[in-house]
C-alpha cells in the first residue's frame, strides 16, 4: 500500500504546486521547497516528475493519430495540462530539464 500512497502524495503535490506556479510565477516555488525535497529527495526529481507527467499526456493523446503534428498534440495537452506546462515554462533552464529531449518519437506506421 506504500507504493500507492506514495503515488496519491506525489499526484496532489504535482499539481498543488504547478497551481501555484500558474497563479503566482517561479517565485512560488519557494514555499513548496521543503515539501518537494521531504517527498522527492530533491528539485530535480520533482521537475523530472511533472516532465514525465507532461510527455504521458502528450504520448497518450499521440497513441492511435496517425497524420497529427506534435506541436498540434503538444497545444491540446498544454490547454489541458496548462498547470504543468507553466512549471515546465517556469523552469525550462533548470538543469534537470535542460537538454532533455522533448516526447519520445513515436513511430507512425
């Protein structure tokens, strides 16, 4: 039951703070620190998590579209994901999330 619990902390925190990012800037990530680091060990284990959230979106509304561009799937998955995407904006130059590459190809044939 820990694994789940673990899970249900981290989905209420993701979100809990990539509100607060969206309302208030990066600046609100202050007052989330210390309970980012208690769950997730460190800053980039978090960013790392809410880009894993992201691009789960972004392959899930790809899986099955043939003819449909990333950047298309990418804007309908920021319209409905617009939380994670002002983390992700937020923090783009973070080191855990520069030079990652962006949703994994996926294959169209």
């Amino acid at each position: 039951m820990a694994g789940w619990e673990q899970t249900h902390r981290r989905y209420e925190l993701v979100y809990a703070v990539a509100a607060d990012v969206a309302r208030r800037g990066p600046v609100a990530m202050d007052e989330w620190q210390q309970r980012v680091e208690a769950e997730y060990g460190s800053t980039d284990t978090f960013l790392l998590d809410v880009r894993r959230r992201w691009d789960l979106a972004v392959t899930a509304r790809l899986d099955g579209r043939r003819c449909q561009r990333l950047a298309a799937v990418e804007a309908e998955v920021g319209r409905a994901n617009a939380d994670l995407r002002e983390v992700l904006s937020a923090f783009a130059d973070h080191p855990a999330l520069t030079g990652r590459t962006r949703t994994p190809a996926v294959s169209i044939a």
